[in-house]
C-alpha cells in the first residue's frame, strides 16, 4: 500500500499528486489517500483519471473501485486463514502418512516372515513325505520278500 497526496477538481478528479509533502506545501489543500500495490503503476500513470468521492474512497477509471485498506486487511486474513488450515491439513496428512509407511513396513516384515515360514515347513512337510515314503517303500518290499518266501 502506498500513500499519496493529491490535490482534486469540483468532481473529484486527482489534477495533482505527490509522495510527500514539502514545507512549502499548505497541507489544507492536500487530500492524503491510499492506493494498493497492485494499482500502484497504473495509478501513476493515470492519476489523472481517478476519483475521490465525497467520503474518501478512491475510485479507478471506469469507476472501478479499488479495494480499501480495511478490504485489503480483510482479504489479507481470509489468505492467512486459508494458509493456517492447510498447513494443519497438511501436518496432519503427514502424520498419518508416517503412520500408513510403518504399518507397511510392519506388514512387509511380516509377510516376509510368513514366507520365510512357510519355506521352512514346506521343506520339513517335503521330509517327511519323503521318509513315510521311504517307509512305505521298505514295508512293500518287506511284503513282497514274505510273500515271495511263501
């Protein structure tokens, strides 16, 4: 926001401005007003086209009105509320991603170890098919050698 000084017409058109005011300068006959950052080149360059009214506010060509400071201060808050709600949002979404990355790592771990069990009793179920068959196998032979002895 920048202030300014300007001097106005009968219809309340800038016909001069200033920055600052000179100890030659009657403050009586200066009007001070503030313009936006935004509207601050153009304002510059077309100072002559805007209007004060009777109650102070500055309006832009084309009786555009530029904003107030009360509306800038008021957009500046709704900003820095918005900013405030989805910083915590945004927190609290990190939270829970930590949260959601240790229960995978917590399930990775435990469907590794599912694995690494499921390995070790597939090969000690494959040992002991193995030796019952063994076993079978030496019955049947047992069998045959009695049956052939008969």
């Amino acid at each position: 926001m920048a202030q300014h000084y300007v001097q106005l017409n009968e219809q309340g058109y800038i016909t001069r401005k200033d920055e600052e005011l000179t100890k030659n300068d009657d403050p009586k006959q200066w009007q001070q007003i503030t313009i936006a950052t935004n509207d601050e080149i153009d304002f510059g360059v077309n100072y002559k086209h805007y209007r004060v009214d009777e109650a102070g506010v500055v309006h832009a060509p084309a009786n555009s009105d530029l904003p107030t400071v009360e509306q800038v201060n008021n957009q500046l808050a709704v900003a820095q509320d918005t900013i405030k709600q989805q910083s915590e949002l945004i927190e609290k979404q990190a939270q829970e991603l930590t949260a959601i990355q240790t229960s995978l790592v917590e399930a990775t771990k435990a469907q590794v170890e599912a694995g690494q069990l499921f390995d070790q009793k597939t090969k000690e179920y494959q040992q002991t098919f193995l030796e019952t068959t063994k076993q079978i196998m030496q019955l049947q032979a047992d069998l045959d050698a009695l049956k052939g002895a008969k």
